[in-house]
C-alpha cells in the first residue's frame, strides 16, 4: 500500500460518504475541518493570496478609498486569515473590528495585529463564525470569500449566517454584488487533455496484457471504470487556466448576479441560468467554455460608495489572479464561424459528496446565423 | 480565497485537530475516510500498485510457490483494492477467501473477482476488518498493508485486529515477518533542499517589503512562524526518493523486526531504537538518513514456508518499488571519514493530529576511529 497525502493526481479528492453516489449527508464537521479549513492554517498559503495584487489593491482602494464607510464604525472581517483585512479596517479608521478565524491561523492573525499597534482595535476571535457570538450588531461586514468560479467552497453561505446574525439593518456588505461569467473559448487545452487520456487509456491496455500474461488475472472488467474515472479526471474536471483575452471567440455572458445584501443559500446552492453568446471570431474552434467571476464594492443604496471599486478576475493579459479562470474542455472541439449562436443552459450544483465542490451541467445548442440549428452537446462538468 | 483539494505544496497535510498541537484525539472515522481510505477508491492507484513488478513477483511467488499454504484452506485478505491476492489465493487453491475492503472499489474487486471465474470461492465484503463478521476462522491472513518506511499508514493495526479476530491458532501470516531499516547516505537533495529553503526565505522578505511598502502593513512578526512552517516542509519532511545503493555510506542497520504472529498494536505506536552505523566510505558528506523495510514470506515454526521469499524495498540499481526510500536530511551536511562510527537513536511515534502519520526523533553521536567524539546532533523528522 501507499497512501498519497500531498495529492497524487486524484489523491487529494476527498469523498464525505462511500463514494458510491448516495445522497448528500448533513456536512460533518470533522470532515469539513480535515478537508477544507486546514489549508488556509499555513503562512504559506496566507502568503499567495496577499501576494495577489489584483486581489489586494481592490480591497485595499475598496476600504481607503471609501473610509465614510469604516471610519467610527464597526466591522466584522469574515475568515480574516492573516488579518489583512481587519487591520486595513482599523486603518482606515474602525472603532471596532471583529476578525473571525476558524483555522489556528487566528493566532498569527492576532501577532500581526498587535505588531501593528491595533490590538484595542482589532479583536481576533478563533472559531466558525456559524458558532461564535459578537457582544454587539456591526455596521460592515468584509469577507474575502471568492472560489474558482464564484462559488467553490460555498463560503458565502458563512457570510450570509454573519450578515442574517450581525448586520445591521443599515449595514453595508464589502463586496457588495458578485457576478458568474461565461464564454466560449478556444485552447490547446482541450487537445492536449484528450491527449493525456487517450495515453492513460494505451497505458492502461499495456498494463492489463501485463497482469495477464505476467499473473494470469484477467483485468478486461476493469477497462470501462478505469475509463470513466479518466475521464473525468482528464476531461470532466475543470481545469485553471490564465486565459488571454484572445482565447475568447464568442461574448462573454452573465450566468449570475448577486446582491451580497440580500442572497440566499437557496439561490447559490444551485445556480440555473439560460444565456446566448454570439461567436465573434472567424472560422474557429470551439473548445469550450472559460468561467470566472467578478466583485464590486458599491456600499449600499442609502449608504453607497464614494468611489466604486471592482475586482474581476476575467482574463487579462496584464492582470490575472491567483483564481484564474475555470475552464470546461470538449474533447472533440467544434468547427464555428463568426455569427454563430450558441443558446448555454448551465445548472451548478454542490457535489453530493463534499458541498465545497461543484458540479456544471452545461448545455450547448448551436445555431448558424441564418438560424439553422447546427449541433448540440450536453456535458458534465466537476469543479474540485 | 482559493483552496486546493488536490495539494498545493502542503495542501494535502491535513489535521484532525485545531493543529494547535493539542492531545491526539481517538480516531474519527469518517475523517479517517476523508483523509485516508478514499485515496484507494481510486482504480489509478491501484494500477499503481498492481504495476510495481517487486511488489507484485514477491506476492505472486510468496502464494504460488507455497500452494501448500493455499490449497484447500480459508484464507482473509485485510485490505483487498482490487482483489488480486484474494484472486491468487483462490487460483492457488483456497477452498474459500474472504476479501475485505473499506471503499467501494470493493465493487471493482468483486467485478473483477467474477471476471475470473472465481465468485464461488471469493467473497468481497465491503466494510472495515474492524466492523465485519466472518462465519469461520481462517487458515491464512494475507495483507498488503505497508506503507512508506513500513509503518506509515498504521496499517497493520487492522491487520493484528483481524489476526486476533479470525486466524486460526494455527494460521500462517502472509507476510509473516518484517523489519525496518536504517543507513548513513549521501544526497544532493540536502543542499537541494537547503537552497528551497532559502529561496522561500528571500522571496518571503521580499513579500513583506511589498505589503509594507505597498499596502502598510508591517509582516516582520510573521516571518519567524514562515520560517519554521518552511523549515517543516523542505528540511523535516521526509522526502520520498530511490536513491542509488552507491549513496550509501555506512553500514545499514535493522531498526525494527516484527514477527506478524506475535507483534501488538503498542510495539508499533512508538518504535524506539538504538543502533549503530560505521561509515565505510571514505571522506564523505553525512547528508542524512534514508529508512526502508522488507518483509519475508516464512510461514510459521510449525508450518513453514516451501520456499521463502522477501519482498525488501532497499535501494537498489535494478529493482525499485513504487515505496521508494524515505529519506531524513540534513541540511548542513558533515564531513565524516571511513571507520567513523555513528551511535543512532530513533523514537518513531504517531502524530497527534493524524494517527496514520509519523514522527520520527534522531539522535546521532559520531565518534572517529579513534573513539574521539566529534559530533552530535538531535532532529526531528515528519512522515506525511
């Protein structure tokens, strides 16, 4: 035996149940803790997303260059991490910050709080902001809680118990709206993953003529499974990617929107959405789909920003993020010309198995300008 | 936020605690499953394993060349993945084999199973050994159950909990015994290593530059905690690797040996060790330790094996294992002639977050031929 648990290929895919597709099981959070949060209690993780600058100099305009916001207030930092954002809160005036950590990382939060002269400020509290209680309501809630495509990790359904428990009427969520993206792209990529699973397959055929040959056991039963799980491996998983601009053929479309004052679980735990994107390109390939997302900080109606700011993390040839863009493959790409229209219906889902993960269930139909209906396709897609 | 399931460079390094360090709780199983058994789910893994030729011949030869062991008896299989020693141990004559298996690849296992023909003699039960039933005891217990450096995993718990359970008091154990290994090498992985270090170190201080400069906030009270988290990952991580029999440097020495039929879960917790080692290269670099482990095919006193077979993971110029050495560096290597002598001392214990990881404590005194001392040192090690 040899158990990898610094993630062979598949080997960090953690299953909550038996893995055999029953339903979904209240989260266990244990589980939850092993799987999730210990990642975000290594510096060096902490590191990477304050070495985003993208990420970094939308919160950080987004809270000086909107200081009415904070400045006498009180705030609630959900997921503070290292701290950042409650000491910029502070910064930029806060008479009181409450900054919630479920991971140890609360304690390295609280030295670089107090290193920074802001510990009658800045109040560092360790525990699940679903389990901790606050001695007062706050006037603005900040949260970095921003997966690959959105929603991955389904954090905001924590930002939503802090804002539903701890908000103010009058309070102003920091981001303030959040939108999903999606366009039809071409990339080497998808070639290159048909490549790899069509090598995993040969492989594969080399290794069970060698157990049969070598140990008698017969291993053709197999073939189908190792097949599928290859498959959804090498194709069905949606894969990072920076993506430059002029990988998009077709206009990028809007799958969801969200005001962070008002969503619910309900709407972020499946998203449905019916959208048409029109090929733009000349006689190109569709190779599939790029998904990504953007945040904007407004305040509120009564209560807006003095300068709008917003963090987007579609592609860019100066300015990608740690997030990338999420990138759904066809195997076999499409032949498109300019005009195209592609009609998308995409349903996201939570995996049955870990609610952190998704799956997209993405349908394609396409039609020429003149109307005719060309070719459709329906794929599923897994967000791990 | 950004997480990474499937293991940024410590992302899979998973805690069942708070990681605060706390006493090691008792073992909950579904993290247990989240964290452990569902890396063997996956059917990749097994090819893995079901491709390394000296894991399989040893097995292979092990039941084939002692059929006398096999045939007419019951045997249990603890652990079965895809159920090829349960399939061998029917094709070698076993009246009845019980193949147990925590994950669903039980599923494979019996497809496989009745692919060869061979359902009425194999039976596949999926559940942990700990939980299930047998209707008889059995003749033989065979199990791959050894993990990097023998014991990682804590494997053979569940084996010596089904010995205890279901053997016969005449049974045979397949393997029946083992042993562990340790040896003086040197690598280039130390100052490979070293230099990663050091690197993380510069780009951390420039980091922090940055975030000072640039966003305000002084780090510098973070950068001794990245410090020891970097130290963990790139100098006291064992590092898996097959080193060459020529980067040995002095005598390899037996730091454990285990009779399968007799050994308790409480010799296995904490293997204490004290041995030594005579450099027998001359003007060498002590880089560090590598650690590995056999296992014989015996079969018992009274019953033994008709031919005896090893399965040993020792370094070696034409047989690797997919096991590989564990590797233990230094990262400022000594300077060490022929004939100096190493007094070795070696605690491995389970850690206290996650019982199937290790620890593992050093002592090293060197002494020259002389018996002048010159050095000596005390490391700490982890097994992930």
């Amino acid at each position: 035996m040899r158990s990898s648990y610094n993630g062979g290929a598949m080997g960090g895919r953690a299953a909550g149940t038996d893995g055999g597709g029953r339903a979904s099981a209240p989260v266990d959070k244990e589980v939850d803790y092993a799987q999730y949060f210990c990642t975000y209690s290594f510096l060096y993780h902490q590191k990477d997303m304050l070495s985003d600058r993208v990420r970094m100099d939308a919160y950080f305009n987004a809270v000086f260059e909107n200081k009415h916001h904070f400045s006498g207030k009180t705030v609630l930092d959900v997921g503070t991490g290292s701290g950042i954002l409650a000491i910029w809160s502070a910064q930029a005036g806060a008479r009181k910050v409450y900054a919630v950590e479920a991971t140890s990382m609360a304690d390295h939060a609280r030295a670089l709080v107090k290193a920074n002269n802001l510990e009658h400020i800045v109040e560092v509290i360790q525990g699940s902001v679903e389990d901790i209680s606050l001695p007062e309501k706050v006037d603005v809630i900040i949260s970095e809680w921003m997966g690959y495509f959105l929603l991955r990790e389904s954090m905001f359904d924590s930002v939503i118990c802090a804002r539903d428990r701890w908000l103010k009427p009058t309070g102003v969520m920091y981001p303030s709206h959040a939108r999903m993206w999606l366009a039809p792209i071409k990339s080497n990529m998808a070639d290159r993953k048909k490549n790899d699973f069509d090598g995993a397959m040969a492989d594969w055929h080399n290794f069970s003529d060698e157990i049969k040959s070598y140990y008698g056991v017969d291993m053709d039963v197999l073939t189908k499974p190792f097949a599928e799980e290859q498959e959804k491996y090498y194709i069905q998983t949606a894969m990072w990617n920076d993506l430059n601009p002029q990988q998009i053929i077709g206009t990028p479309t809007i799958v969801k929107e969200m005001d962070c004052l008002t969503a619910t679980v309900s709407e972020i735990e499946e998203v449905r959405s019916n959208v048409s994107s029109v090929i733009n390109v000349e006689n190109t390939r569709l190779c599939g789909f790029g998904g990504w997302f953007d945040v904007q900080f407004l305040g509120r109606k009564e209560d807006p920003a003095q300068q709008e700011i917003e963090l987007t993390t579609a592609p860019s040839e100066q300015h990608c993020t740690h997030w990338g863009q999420q990138v759904f493959i066809l195997s076999s790409p499409i032949n498109v010309g300019e005009g195209d229209n592609l009609n998308l219906g995409l349903v996201m889902s939570r995996s049955k198995e870990n609610h952190r993960l998704m799956e997209v269930e993405l349908n394609c139909e396409i039609k020429e300008v003149s109307g005719k209906p060309r070719e459709s396709f329906k794929k599923t897609y897994f967000i791990e």
